[in-house]
C-alpha cells in the first residue's frame, strides 16, 4: 500500500496535468469573435459607383491569415428624389486576374441578410444636396472560407433598388475599383469605402498554450518517476 504523502503527490501531478489540459480543451472550443479584418478607408466625398439593378459595382483587398468573412460595412448615397432602397443585397467575391476581378465566374456569392442601414451623420459623403448618406452592414448569409495571402475581389449589387450609389474612399496602395453598366466594364476609376469583419484563422498555437502543456506533462513523468522508485 502506498503511504498517504505519497497518494498526495501523485493525485495533485495528475490533477495539475488535467486541470492544464481541460482548460486549453474549453478555450480552444470556444467560438472566435468577428472582428476587422479589412479596412479600405472611409467616405471622401468625392465620388459614388451605382450599384441599381443595371450596375455592380466592386473593389478588391487581400487576405493575410485565412479568413472567414461574416459580415460586411460599407457606405452608401441614395437620390433624395427618385431614390428606393429596400434591400436585398446581392453579394460575390471574385478571384483576381491581373488586378482585375474574373467577372464572369465568381468564387462565392449570396444575399446580405440581417440587414443594417443608419443615416452617417459625419458628413464626409457625397453629393449631399441631392443624396441622402447611410452606413450600411449586412451579414454573409454562408460565412466564406477564403485563402491566406490572396487577393480577392468584393462586388455588391441591389436588383431592386433606385439612386443608389456606393461612396468611394481615399486613394490607397491597391487597384481601383470600378462598376458595370449594362454590358459595359468601367474599371480603375477610384477606390470604395468598406470594411470586412470575420475571423481570421490561427496558425500555430499559442506558445504559452504549448509551454503549460509541457510543464503538467513533465510534472506527471516526474512523480511517476518517484512512485516507480519507491516501490522498487
């Protein structure tokens, strides 16, 4: 029979391991927060691409990580006159050739759904003795996979809605966008205002996660280590 101090010591190694990897086990099983994956810059008043049902209208970005896209924010000009949005939102990523998008055949598409439009108050829009500005974010009704280090295209299209335009942002370092119209291609004109959310994928653990897991495993080798001594 083992003495009590020495049931001790190999109950509290064990313990010590399994409380270090359950703890990993219930972090790592949590779901990831959405957050900004992509910034493409604010309203700067200058310019609007139309997105009505005769126009989609697009711009690009690159990935980093993998990433899994949710959700999407972007700004937008709607005629005061003969202005009529009311959803839906249509939505596709292209792949990039040449700095272009591959129009004919996007990688993922769908419809926005949860469906967010607030009046932008800050006044950098557009046009706004004619225009109403809004601050628009929808949802990805199929969270999209997309691969690490690649440039993709984001294009948005409203099939049942009147003077709506989608605001452009300041000049940065990636290819303009552009629009179609009817069956025209407009591209490298100016670049969009949006922002992409989702998560993007962890590559390698975390090395203190690595680091806890190592100590509780060497803990336990070491007392069972001693327990094979004192019983020899």
């Amino acid at each position: 029979m083992l003495p009590v101090k020495s049931l001790r010591g190999r109950f509290s190694a064990y313990t010590l391991a399994f409380a270090i990897l359950a703890g990993l086990a219930f972090a790592s099983s949590q779901p990831a927060q959405a957050t900004l994956l992509w910034d493409n810059g604010d309203p700067n008043g200058s310019n609007a691409f139309p997105l009505h049902p005769m126009s989609t209208s697009f711009d690009d970005f690159t990935t980093g990580t993998p990433w899994t896209v949710t959700s999407v924010d972007f700004a937008m000009i709607v005629s005061k006159t003969s202005g009529d949005f009311s959803g839906p939102i249509e939505w596709k990523i292209y792949a990039d050739i040449g700095d272009s998008p591959n129009l004919v055949t996007p990688l993922f598409s769908g419809n926005g759904i949860n469906l967010a439009v607030l009046p932008d108050l800050s006044g950098t829009q557009c046009c706004l003795s004619r225009y109403d500005p809004f601050n628009v974010h929808f949802d990805l009704d199929v969270p999209t996979l997309l691969q690490a280090n690649t440039h993709y295209w984001l294009g948005l299209h409203l099939p049942n809605s009147k003077g709506s335009y989608w605001s452009t942002t300041f000049d940065n370092p990636t290819p303009n966008g552009g629009f179609t119209a009817s069956t025209d291609v407009v591209l490298d004109v100016e670049d969009l205002s949006f922002k992409i959310n989702g998560v993007a994928a962890a590559t390698v653990p975390e090395p203190g996660a690595l680091t806890l897991i190592g100590f509780g495993l060497a803990g336990l080798g070491v007392m069972r280590r001693r327990q094979k001594k004192r019983l020899s």
